[in-house]
C-alpha cells in the first residue's frame, strides 16, 4: 500500500460476562442446597482443591451433581501448583467431559482455584460461562470479586492471565470457620488493604474489635465479607480492566508480589506478604512525605497487633543473598510497571490514595 494507512474498526468486547449477580448465603448447607448450581441444560465443571473436595457438604454435592451427568476436577493445594501445566489439566478434563462454549465452570475454593478456574474458563473455546463459590476469606474478599485470572510463569506471580469475571459469585461466610489460622490471617490482610483504602468502618472494627476478629465472630466475618465485597465492586465496576483507580488495589502488591518470588512462589504465605508490603508501602510513603509518620506508625501499629512484620527485612528473606537487590529486580517485572522506575500504591491517610512510580535509590530505602 505504500504507505497508505487502513483501519479495521470493532465492536468494543467486554470480557467475560456483563455483570455479576453475587448472593450470599446463611450457611454452606443453604449454599449447596438453595444455590442454581446444578440446573438447566448446560453442562457444568465443577473445579475445586484436594483439601475442598473432602469437606463433607462440598463432597456431598460433587457426588449429586456427577450423578446428573456434570463433571469435576481435583486439582493440587497451593501457590506452587497455581501454574500452566495445572490449567492444561483444568481445560483437559474440560474436553474429556464433552464442555462446550455454553457449559459453565464452576470454581469452588481459594484464590488459586478462583483464578486458574477463571482462566480456564476465559480461554475455553474462546471463551465459556464461569461461577464461582470462595472458600476462603482472601477469596471471598478478593480473588474472586472482579474478575482478574490467572497463573504464575517463569517464578513470577500471575504473569499470564485474562480479564473475566465471573456471572455469578456464591459466598457462604461459614466457609471461614474451617480455615487453618496462617489461611485465615492471609485474608484478614485483605480485609486491612480494603479497609485502608476505602472503609473507616472496617478499620476500626480491626483495630478496636481485635478479639471478635480473631475468634471469628460469625456474624462480624459476615459484616465485613460484605462490606470488602460492595467496596471492591463499586471499584471494579468502574474500571474491570485496570486503566486507573483500580490500580490502587494493589497497595501492598508491589512488595509483596517482589517478596513471593524472591522466596520462592507458595514458600510464603500471600496474605502475610501482602501485610508486610503494606507496611513498606507506609514506610516509603513517609520518606517521600506524603503522609505523616502518625499514620505511618497507626498502619504499623494494626501490623504489629495482628502478628505481622513491620520491619525492613522480613525473615523470609534469612539465605537470600543480596536481598534488595533480588527484590528490585522482582519489582522491574511487575505487569504495572511502565517504564524502567517501579510503581507503587502510596497513601496519604486512610482513604486517600495514589500511584507514583519511584526510583530504585528511593525504594531501596526501605528494603
């Protein structure tokens, strides 16, 4: 054409679905028993984790709905399976039950079941209907709100992924109760990160009902599952693809995401990463000035409370030679980065929020 341009023009696509109806439920039992999760001509996978699959009401229904003619798939527990040989496994097993681009996955578990589920799903020939059920607290408060998939590459956490949200999302709170206290706590970190950037409520129920928290108080974990939830919707309604304020999400991440992969993926627990990239997030936020070190100390302070780390170098870290310049180079492969300087999620007080990128003399600071 010799230089001469020419356009295709499209319809814009909206990946995955155009909403998420999200119900939430007394108990478990109303979950598997109420829910339309076996219904209707299309035919469904049901993807869930070797630890789920033995709790006894989601055995209970995996039985019931293999009997209808649906099919499932046990993957492994844990970040170091969140991987693309597992969503070969996923999409295989999705083939050999005969799934079409009208059957539905159905995810039921953590953040790694959400996210490889999703995945799965978004890719399937180009695309099939995707649910999921969280069984976690990250998952309910996080993972599967939004519709970010995913799995980690090359040691680097979700490297590949889509955007695709799921058309329904069932939440039972109860879920919470049978957690180990290290899953537990890794979505309590969550519930921090959402509480600093979009709900004073929340955080004072953190800071002033520690107790409650740590028991798990079944009506306050209903509370604030629903209160992390509508924040997190009104944001991802917005802007699903991340092209701005969503962005903010990932306060904490930056580290944290550095902080995984320097360790060694599933060697070190996400929520209890997540808390210590909060605090560095404080921390750096402090020596650019852009909050006081009141807030700083108060962010440190709920850290602390709740058994995380505050300091610049987390134990983890213990063998790792030349530590911060491991973790530079694992932030430089962030996705969210744009250019050779690092991104962060930075604060000025609880509930004001921006995006800088900072130099690596800058970031070394508090590392």
């Amino acid at each position: 054409m010799n230089g001469k341009a020419f356009r295709i023009s499209y319809e814009s696509v909206h990946p995955g679905t155009a909403y998420t109806d999200i119900t939430f439920y007394n108990d478990i039992d109303s979950l598997f028993t109420e829910a339309p999760l076996c219904g209707g001509s299309a035919k469904r996978l049901y993807v869930t984790d070797s630890h789920i699959a033995h709790l006894g009401a989601v055995q209970s229904f995996l039985n019931k709905a293999e009997k209808n003619g649906h099919a499932s798939v046990i993957i492994r527990q844990g970040e170091i399976y969140k991987t693309a040989e597992t969503l070969c496994t996923v999409l295989q097993a999705a083939l050999n039950a005969g799934l079409n681009r009208t059957s539905v996955f159905t995810g039921i578990g953590g953040g790694v079941v959400c996210d490889i589920c999703a995945f799965a799903a978004s890719v399937f020939k180009r695309g099939a209907a995707l649910e999921l059920i969280p069984t976690t607290l990250l998952a309910m408060v996080d993972a599967a709100i939004g519709g970010k998939t995913g799995c980690d590459f090359a040691n680097y956490k979700n490297a590949i992924g889509t955007f695709y949200p799921a058309r329904r999302i069932y939440i039972a709170s109860d879920f919470v109760q049978s957690l180990s206290e290290q899953e537990f706590k890794s979505g309590l970190a969550e519930v921090f990160k959402t509480a600093l950037l979009y709900d004073k409520h929340t955080l004072r129920i953190l800071t002033e009902q520690q107790k409650s928290v740590c028991s798990r108080d079944k009506k306050l974990l209903s509370f604030i599952i629903q209160q992390c939830v509508k924040a997190k919707a009104a944001v991802v309604e917005q802007d699903l693809t991340e092209r701005s304020h969503r962005a903010h999400l990932n306060l904490g991440h930056t580290f944290a995401h550095a902080l995984e992969s320097v360790c060694g993926l599933g060697k070190i627990n996400h929520g209890e990463a997540v808390a210590w990239g909060i605090g560095r997030a404080a921390q750096l936020s402090f020596i650019l000035g852009y909050c006081s070190a009141q807030y700083r100390d108060d962010v440190f302070s709920v850290l602390a409370s709740y058994g995380w780390c505050t300091e610049k170098h987390h134990s983890a870290l213990d063998g790792i030679e030349n530590p911060v310049k491991a973790l530079l180079n694992a932030m430089k492969q962030d996705k969210k980065n744009s250019t050779n300087r690092i991104r962060f999620v930075l604060q000025r007080s609880v509930c004001s929020t921006f995006t800088e990128e900072i130099d690596d003399t800058t970031v070394s600071q508090v590392l």
